[in-house]
C-alpha cells in the first residue's frame, strides 16, 4: 500500500460526533452504531481538517513516515477525513438504531406485525394486559432551532440520556428471578412494572438539512408508531422538536408544557421559527385546546391565549400555593393529555446543563409532583423531554434528573 496523498484536499467528516461526556469516543451520525475510539491527540489532529486542508499544509514540512502515514491512512479508512464534498455516507433522514439503548430496553421491531404479542420488559400487575400499549423512546437529535446567543448541544441529549440510563437496566433480574430496580419510595412501587419499553433509535439530522424536511420526516416517524399502538416518549433536541411530534397527534387534547419559559414569543419575520416560539405555530396548527403551562418564570409577557388556544402559566413560587385539588382541576377533565417538559423548568442546581436555564425554577420532586397532580386518570396520548444540553460541565448530573422525569413519563404513558 502506498503513502497517503499529502496534496490531497481534506475535510474532517461533518458527520462525526464526539459522544458526549468521553474524551475517546466518537461515531458518525450516519451510523450511530459503530463507535470509534480515538486518542486525545487524533481529535485534535481532525480539528486541524475543520476547514478543508492538505497534510501537507497541516503538517508543514515534515515528512510523512511511519506513524503518521499510517494514522492518516486509517482515518481516511475510517471515513473520518474526507474530500470536501465527496461522499459522506446516507443523509437520509430515517429512525437508526442506537446504542447502548434506553435503560437497555429491547430494539422497536419495525418490521413486526403485532408489537402486543412482545412480552413485558418487567414483571408486575397491569391489568388488563391486552389493552396496555407499548412504549416507544424515540430520540429526535436536533438543535439548530436554538436561538443565536444561546448554546448548542441540545441534539446530543438523547445519546446522554441513554449513557446515563445505564445504571437503570429494565431486564436485568436479580438471583431469584425478579426484576432490578426502578422501585420508588415515593410511589411504593416499581416504576413501569409490567410495561412493555422499547428504543426505536434517533432521527438524526444531518448537515443542510432544512427544519421543515426534518420536521416532516419526525411526524412521519411518530405517526408510524402511533398507527402500532406505541405511545411514544420523544428526547429532544431544543424544544422546536415538539412542534412535529404535536402534529402527530389529530384528536384534541391538552398540553401541559413545563418550562422555565411561555416559547410563545412574537415571529420576528415571516416564517420565524425557533425553540423560544414553536408554541405559536403549534397552537395555530394543531388541536390543541388548552394549555397550562408550568415552573414559567422567565421574564417575558404571558399572554392570556395563544393563537386563539386558551393559555395559563403559573410560576413556581405560585405552585407551591396549589394544592392538589387545583392542580388537577387545572387541565379539563374530558380531554387527553400530552406534557412536554423543557429541562429548564428544574431549578439551575439541579439541571444546570440547558441552554436557557432561569434560576429559581422547580425542584426534581415539586416538577414529578406537579406532572402526576395534573395528569391525574387522563389518558396521556405522548410526551416529551427536550433542551438537556450535551457537553455541559453539568452535563451528567443535569442528565440523571431528566431520567427521572423520563422514567415518569413512560410510566404514564404506560398505563
Ligand atoms: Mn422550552
């Protein structure tokens, strides 16, 4: 085999992403599955190929032998340099799988018929187990609706969410047969005991993609599932994700959004579209016919309805004086139910690692209170959990209280 080329034009590969958290681990968003593990030292030789470059502009001088000719040659292998333009693999905009996967809940079977003929990830009494309905994790990795200014990472969280779930097996079993864990003093029961959890993988994007392309190709995703039976639990991704996933939805219902801010603010032109004011377009183009929203404490104007859909937010320090009895009678009794829940809602010292966080916001118990107070028996039709921001210094503690409002969430969805 002969040397590498050092005239050639090269270019890092668009697609690679650094697994959030470690410093060797990376992998294509191409190609989710295969993960590379490379050196400290070879992320920051890619990080020379940020702009296309030869080696030898890279390098200089120095002659290329041995080692670094052999370095050069993997990466190229690899497809982790590449000609600028040349062929970076699918862009396609299709669920991939992932791993590790959520709590290690088995693959979604795409291709199976009858998802209810699938047995329970833990035992447990849920009764009548003909009527219970698979839950589906659907990762949506998406931050490019996040408003300049504020920082990105948020379309790695569904890949922190699922290495932090590790710890939270659902089918180990311990000697005697039973199931690990996911016990809850709180509830004096084992969280999503006799439900049946599956990982459908991420919809990626992919560079150049337009938001309205990858939109379409979520609700395409969701709707799929939705036709299965699957009550799906979609991790974003900025909260701009939720738009698509309440578009699958064409019954009405009621949103509870739980969030530091009202994500109602004005277009700024025509066709404004970011993780601050989604809710607008969905509440002009979706059924929804109310919206409570929760933990709201940002400093903005809270309009008394949004696009025509009734709206009431109320703050943490005014949740605090609700008792249960007002908080279940805040969403209307005859309609289902979806909760979205931006990370931010959660006070800054315990999910520091979002991109706009607001101090003073909801304890990790106060916000779990809060989501089944208002929920209460209504059916729960989705949910989701978005805006945890990868490659924050707080990113893993940040993680570990989304899991848990995750966990509760596919619990209801569960039932
Ligand atoms: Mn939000």
């Amino acid at each position: 085999m002969g040397r590498v080329d050092t005239g050639e034009r090269l270019q890092v590969n668009p697609h690679l992403r650094r697994i959030p958290g470690s410093p060797t681990q990376a992998f294509l968003q191409t190609d989710p599955t295969r993960v590379f593990g490379l050196t400290p030292d070879t992320f920051v030789l890619l990080e020379e190929f940020t702009q296309p470059r030869t080696i030898a502009e890279c390098l200089g001088d120095d002659h290329l032998e041995g080692p670094i000719d052999q370095i050069f040659r993997q990466l190229l292998e690899l497809r982790l340099l590449v000609p600028p333009g040349g062929d970076l693999g699918p862009t396609d905009l299709t669920l991939r799988p992932t791993l590790p996967r959520l709590c290690d809940a088995p693959p979604w079977p795409h291709a199976a018929a009858d998802p209810s003929s699938l047995a329970p990830a833990l035992d447990g009494p849920r009764d009548p187990p003909s009527e219970q309905r698979p839950v589906v994790v659907l990762g949506a990795c998406y931050d490019d609706n996040t408003l300049p200014g504020y920082p990105r990472g948020a379309a790695g969280g569904p890949a922190l969410l699922r290495r932090i779930s590790a710890a939270h097996p659902l089918r180990e079993r311990l000697s005697d047969g039973s199931a690990l864990g996911l016990y809850d003093l709180d509830l004096g029961r084992r969280l999503l005991a006799g439900a049946r959890v599956y990982d459908a993988g991420d919809l990626a994007s992919a560079p150049g993609v337009h938001w309205s392309t990858y939109a379409a190709a979520l609700t395409h995703e969701l709707t799929a599932l939705h036709r299965r039976g699957a009550r799906v639990i979609l991790i974003g991704g900025d909260h701009s994700v939720t738009l698509p996933a309440l578009a699958a939805h064409h019954e009405p219902f009621a949103l509870l959004h739980i969030d530091a801010h009202t994500d109602a603010a004005l277009p700024r032109h025509a066709g404004d579209l970011h993780h601050g004011n989604f809710l607008r377009r969905a509440a002009a183009t979706c059924p929804i016919r109310q919206i409570i929203a929760l933990g709201v404490r940002a400093l903005q104007d809270i309009p008394p309805e949004i696009e025509g859909v009734p709206y009431r937010a109320l703050s943490p320090a005014q949740l605090r004086r609700c008792d249960d009895r007002a908080l279940a009678a805040l969403l209307p009794a005859d309609l289902p139910c979806y909760v979205s829940v931006d990370l931010d809602a959660l006070d800054p010292a315990v999910a520091p690692a979002t991109p706009a966080a607001e101090p003073d916001g909801l304890s990790l118990a106060h916000a779990r209170h809060l989501i089944r107070a208002c929920v209460g028996e209504r059916p729960l039709i989705g949910a989701d959990l978005v805006e945890l921001q990868a490659g924050h210094s707080a990113a893993d503690l940040s993680a570990r209280a989304a899991l848990r409002l995750v966990l509760d969430l596919m619990d209801l969805l569960a039932r």
